[in-house]
C-alpha cells in the first residue's frame, strides 16, 4: 500500500507498527510480526507501506502519531532515516544504517539489528571460522551489516568481491582486508571457511544466477556458505555450495533474528521464535 492509502485508512487509527520500503509487497516481515503479535495477544497491527523518495519530508510528521509503537526500514531507506533518529544504537552510529526506530523518552532511537540477525545463525560455527577468511559477494546495505558483523569474529581476512572494486562504500573500504574484482577473487580462497552471498544473484529475476561461476564452484568445498537469501530456500549458489560439499545456510534465520530484536524492543514481549518460523516454513511449502 502507498503511503497516501495508509493515510487514508483506519490502519493508522489504531496502534502499529510501519514497514517503510520500496518495493515491500513481497516482505515476509508482516507476517513475522503479526504471527508474533497475535501469539501474545498483542492488539497492533504491522503494514508494509510503500514509500517513495519524495515523500520523505512527510515523515517528520507521520512520526507523530501516538498510535505509532515502531518503524521497520528495508531496501533503499536505511539510511534515509537516519535523520529522524535522536540517537542512535551503537551498531547504526558505526555503520550509518537504521532498519528500525523504537520510540524513547528522547523521541525516536535508530537501531541496526541486521548485524544481530546475521551473526546469530553463525554461532554454532565460531570455532570454525576463528583465524580462517570470509569472502562476501557485494557491496550493498546488506554486504556493509555483515563486514562490520564479521570485524567480531576473529576472522584472518575480510574479502569483498564487487563487480566494480574501485566504487565500493567507504564504510565497507575501512572495514574490508581487500576489496577485490570477480575475475581475481579464487586467489583468496586458500583459507576461506565462509562465503557469503550478498548480491542478488539467485532471487527473482535472477533465479539462475550466482556470483560463483559453475567452474568456481570447487573453491567452496569444506566451507560454511551463507546466502543472503531466503526466497527460493535453495539458491543457485546453495545449490553449487551443495555439490561441492560445505555447509549450506538461507537468510531466513538472519531475516527472524534481525526481526525478533525489533519486536522485543517494539513490545517489550519476548519473540516466539519456534512459532513464527513454523509459520514462514509453513508458508513457503505453499
Ligand atoms: P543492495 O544494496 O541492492 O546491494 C546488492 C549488491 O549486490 C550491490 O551493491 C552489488 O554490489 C551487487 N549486485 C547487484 N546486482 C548485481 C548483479 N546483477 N550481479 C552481481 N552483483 C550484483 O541490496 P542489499 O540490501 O545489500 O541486499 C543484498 C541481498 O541480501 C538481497 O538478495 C537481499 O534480499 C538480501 N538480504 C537479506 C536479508 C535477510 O534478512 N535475510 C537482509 C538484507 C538483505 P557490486 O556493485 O559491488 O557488485
């Protein structure tokens, strides 16, 4: 729905929670959050709105609303908002990017949760990694929450492959150990217990797409490989992870945990993890 709908409908009457975005209509995130206001018998509602770029000297007042408990930012307005916070977790100060707004006694606070939400499913494999190097493919929003994640996992090197090395974001340059093309990026794979697919590359409409070139695909034996990814559960580059032997993870975890951080602060509840992932799984399988 655009903003002008949402406007104009009942939803802000009541209390909520908005997803600003573009685009936003295929986000599993309502239905995360809904499943886990309804498991608490919370009466606020979660709507995605699709927000464009000149609406955004409307915010200031849209922030307003007493009925507002929470904001929830994706693709491309993570850093569009940070201008609406009055302070600032310690993550989003480092890496200039908010995915949500909880209010405080001193107005808004901008959060990061998506260094959270990736870091988490990597626990089981900590001691896997430590001294070992992490390659990840792309250098957008995502490919800059997870840089600064994996500064903390006492790693040998960070690797950031890009079609064009020379134009990457600053942040990501201060954080990376090299920042590399793809036509180079297999010298760096000696070593290299983690790759991580942040591109779009193997979602629509990309579908058969991956950053690893089926004759790469060897590289990523004995490996952990991360894809950014939920929707197909299985990308390509899973899928060539697979066959080459390593361990294979979706995003779905990241997209629940950088979401359950949110909630938490949003409704002070605890996450229903186990439901609302039976819930999303439940929905994929159609
Ligand atoms: P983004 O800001 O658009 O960045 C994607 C990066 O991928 C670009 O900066 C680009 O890097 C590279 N790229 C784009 N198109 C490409 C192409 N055709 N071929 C090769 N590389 C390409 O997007 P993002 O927010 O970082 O998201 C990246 C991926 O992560 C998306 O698939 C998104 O759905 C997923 N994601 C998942 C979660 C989750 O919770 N699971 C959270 C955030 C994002 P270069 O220009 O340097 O090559």
């Amino acid at each position: 729905m655009s903003l002008k709908s949402f406007l104009q409908s009942t939803y802000a009457e009541h209390l909520h929670i908005v997803l600003f975005g573009n685009p936003v209509q295929h986000s599993l995130s309502p239905l995360m959050h809904n499943t886990a206001a309804r498991h608490h018998g919370i009466d606020i509602r979660y709507h995605p709105v699709q927000l464009q770029k000149n609406e955004l000297p409307l915010i200031a007042d849209f922030l307003k609303n007493d009925k507002l408990k929470g904001v929830n930012l994706t693709i491309p307005y993570k850093h569009d908002f940070l201008r609406f916070a009055s302070n600032l977790d310690v993550v989003s100060k480092k890496i200039k990017a908010v995915n949500g707004l909880v209010k405080s006694d001193q107005g808004w606070k901008g959060y990061n949760t998506d260094v959270y939400g990736f870091k988490k499913p990597l626990e089981a494999y900590n001691a896997q990694l430590k001294g070992k190097k992490a390659i990840v493919f792309g250098s957008g929003g995502a490919a800059k929450a997870i840089t600064f994640a994996l500064t903390n996992l006492n790693l040998e090197e960070i690797i950031v492959v890009s079609r064009g090395p020379d134009n990457v974001d600053e942040k990501i340059k201060q954080l990376a150990d090299h920042i590399v093309s793809y036509k180079v990026w297999s010298n760096y794979s000696s070593n290299t217990a983690l790759y991580v697919n942040a591109t779009p590359l193997g979602m629509k409409p990309h579908l058969d797409k991956s950053p690893v070139h089926d004759t790469e695909k060897k590289y990523l034996e004995n490996s952990i490989c991360y894809d950014l990814i939920y929707n197909p559960s299985t990308t390509k580059f899973l899928a060539q992870a697979d066959r080459a032997g390593a361990q294979c993870m979706n995003g779905l975890d990241m997209l629940i945990y950088q979401g359950s951080k949110l909630f938490e602060l949003w409704t002070d509840k605890s996450f229903p993890y186990s439901i609302v992932k039976e819930k999303l799984n439940t929905t994929f399988d159609g």
